[in-house]
C-alpha cells in the first residue's frame, strides 16, 4: 500500500473511532469518509485528499500553495466548496478532515 493511501487509512480508521456517525464510503468510486451517510472527505485516484469544505471557505494567501478548488471535469467548472491537497502535502490531510467534519456538523440542513 502506497504511503498516500496508509495515511488515508489511518485518518479513516481515527475519524470512525471517535464519532459513530462518520463511516467509510465511496465518493465517484474512491475511498471517503462520510459523517450521517453524506461525503465530506475522500481520497482521489491520484492519491491526492479531496475535503468539502464549503463555498463560503474563507482560504487564506498561505493555503494558495497546498489548497486547489477540485475538479474532475474536463468541460465544466470546480466542483462549489471542493477543494483538494495533493499527497506532497499530506501533513495537512487530518487538519483539513477535522475542519470539513466539524463544517458538516455546523451546517444547518
């Protein structure tokens, strides 16, 4: 198993651990992360980590580097509130779940 993939495990496994209502799931046939059956986080198939983090995420000139808006799409736009950290930038995977899980929590539905 590739480092990408071990650490996204990692996070899978912990995340389930401490909150019954996230669940290991699919997202467009990749691994992911769902909290009440609805996806927040998965890990794409280019081992690249991919978080719901809302259209409102107030991204900071500092995340510009690590942080792209997410899409798969050849002929339309980003998927709104998508956004992707490739796998040179896994240190910050689990930050940006907890941040995607807690902005699930908080939204009002």
């Amino acid at each position: 198993m590739s480092a990408p993939k071990k650490l996204f495990e990692n996070i899978v496994n912990q995340f389930c651990q401490e909150d019954s209502n996230v669940t290991p799931g699919k997202m467009m046939s990749s691994d992911a992360l769902k909290y009440k059956g609805k996806v927040f986080a998965f890990i794409s198939p280019g081992e690249n980590m991919v978080f719901k983090l809302g259209k409102d995420y107030p991204a900071t000139e500092s995340e510009a580097s690590v942080l792209s808006e997410f899409n798969p799409f050849k002929n339309k736009g980003p998927l709104p509130g998508w956004f992707m950290v490739n796998k040179i930038n896994s240190n910050l995977w689990e930050h940006y779940t907890l941040y995607a899980l807690e902005t699930f929590k908080n939204k009002k539905r």
